[in-house]
C-alpha cells in the first residue's frame, strides 16, 4: 500500500515538472520560430533581463498546471483506475 501511494506520488511530481517544463520551453520555441516576437526583445535595452523574467513567469504557470493535473489525476482517477485497471 505504501509503494503504491509513493510511487503516485513520484508519478504526480514527474507530471508537473514536465508540463512545467513544456510551458517553460514555450517562449524560448516562440523565440525561435517568431521575427515578431524575437525583434521584441533584441532592441531593448533589458531584452535579456524581460527574455528571462517571461520564461520564469511560464515556468511558473506551467508548475502551477501540472501540479494541479498530477493532484487531480491522483486523487480522483488513481483510487477508481487501480480498482478498473486503467
């Protein structure tokens, strides 16, 4: 019973970190792919420091959403799916 509930837990971490990492990786494939959006940050004078901030402030979204996803599908589908096998 304690295996099963810390591997969930292991599981429900390593979902959060991905898609916080996923949303991390948004502004800089953003920053790749997009003139616009790369031409914003290259001619200021804090482009770097602004470059920085907007991908910790994803990063941080991205936290916040998949530890709310690893919580949720932990708590409501983890006991229903083990007893169903899913």
């Amino acid at each position: 019973m304690l295996e099963e509930a810390l591997s969930r837990l292991i599981e429900g971490i390593l979902s959060g970190i991905g898609v916080g990492f996923i949303f991390y990786l948004y502004p800089v494939v953003r920053h790749t792919f997009s003139d616009k959006y790369r031409y914003k940050f290259r001619f200021e004078d804090d482009g770097k420091l602004r470059f920085r901030n907007e991908t910790i402030k994803y990063l941080k979204i991205g936290f916040f959403y998949g530890f709310t996803y690893g919580f949720i599908m932990g708590t409501i589908i983890g006991p229903f799916g083990s007893q169903n096998g899913i």
